[in-house]
C-alpha cells in the first residue's frame, strides 16, 4: 500500500510542468501593439535604425522578441511603424487644432502655436525624422500611411490661407507646402540644437521663459510673412 502511494507521488512529481504561455492575439493585441511602439519610439529615437536593439525593447516590454516580429515582422518593420505613429500623432495633434473654428490669423497662430509646444514636448519626433532623413528617407518611402497623413495637413493650412486672402488679411501667391516647410523649421531648430546653440551663444533655450519668448517669435514671424 505504501509502495503504491509512494509510487503515485513521484509519478505526480515528475510530470512535466506546462510551458507559461506567452501573450496571443486573443488578449489584447492592440494594446500589446501600443506599448511595443510606445518603447520601440525610445529605442529607435535614442539610437537610430542601426544602433537600435529588439532584444532591449523586448526586456522592456517584459516579453519575447518573438512576440515583437509576430506583430512587426523585423525591425525595420517595427521601425516604420514607430514612424507612421509619430506622424500620426503629429498630425491627430494639427486637426484637434480646430482651425476652421477661427477666423483665418488666429486659427494661423493657433496651428503654429500647437506645432511649436507639439515638438517641444515631443523631441523623440524630431530625432526620428533626423534619423530617417539620415536613411534618405528611404523607409518613409514604403509607407502609404505617412503619405496620407500629410494630405490633410497641407489642404488645411490651404484653407486657412484662403480663407484670409478671402477677407483680404493675407497676400496671395503662398504655396502651403512651403508654409508648411517653414513653420517646421523654426519649430523644429529650437528642438534638435538647443544643446549646441545654448553652449556656443551661452543662452539658456530651456528656461520657461525662453521657451515662451522663442514661441511668440515664431509665430510673429509666420503671420507676418503671410500678411499683405
């Protein structure tokens, strides 16, 4: 009898122990999803294409890598993801700017406020277009995606732009892309050189006040440029 208990222990005890099951579909992959781009923005912001690693991503994540080529497929797949995010928030951030609510200088103002406080908040955006501008853009090139999103940007800078050379505010002949390319750059500039320009001018770019006076300049120099 003993022998027959003893034997039904050890047959329990050397049963093999079930393999913990990694994330599926079936949990929450759109959640899932989030979270890997949330880290993999860091990642790839931070280190470029190249320098960037799935496995620190996948430690992050507290998953498998795996899982991360499941829902991505490589790293370069992974990669352009994180790029049609950052554009899509980029973008998602323009239209809440309800432009159309305003009339056509302040709803002006409004849109290149919210792009100056969008890349300030956002510097990883501005190391991600560096870093694919680097690749000539050569990953942006694949995405459809990032080709749409912008198509909004531009017509509603477009009406805006009407709309004030309608009421006689705005002098004609502005090509909105060109608009567009330069409300960019002075928000951009301030982001990607603060740390080189505030050591060779010995100016703090990061105080609060900077920020704000370097705001309001950017914005004067936009309206003004497009007023008659």
């Amino acid at each position: 009898m003993d022998q027959a208990v003893h034997s039904a222990k050890h047959k329990t005890t050397k049963a093999p122990a079930r393999r913990r099951s990694e994330p599926t579909r079936t949990n929450d992959p759109a959640r899932t999803m989030a979270d890997i781009l949330e880290v993999a923005t860091r990642e790839f912001a931070d280190k470029g294409l190249a320098g960037a690693r799935i496995d620190v991503i996948a430690e992050a994540m507290r998953t498998s890598k795996r899982m991360i080529y499941y829902y991505f497929g490589s790293k370069e797949g992974l990669y352009l993801a994180v790029l049609e995010e950052s554009y899509r928030r980029m973008r998602a951030m323009e239209a809440e700017a309800h432009l159309e609510d305003l009339p056509p200088e302040d709803a002006l103002r409004r849109l290149v406020g919210h792009t100056v406080d969008y890349q300030w908040a956002h510097p990883e955006f501005i190391r991600l277009v560096q870093s694919e501008n680097i690749h000539r853009a050569e990953y942006i090139a694949q995405s459809k995606a990032i080709r749409k999103l912008n198509v909004p940007a531009i017509e509603g800078l477009r009406r805006v732009l009407e709309r004030g050379q309608k009421d006689g505010l705005f002098r004609g002949g502005i090509d909105p892309v060109d608009l567009h390319m330069s409300i960019s750059a002075l928000s951009n500039f301030q982001v990607a050189n603060r740390y080189t320009f505030s050591v060779i001018f010995q100016r703090d770019m990061e105080s609060p006040a900077a920020q704000i006076a370097r705001r309001d300049s950017i914005i004067e120099m936009i309206v003004r440029f497009v007023r008659k």
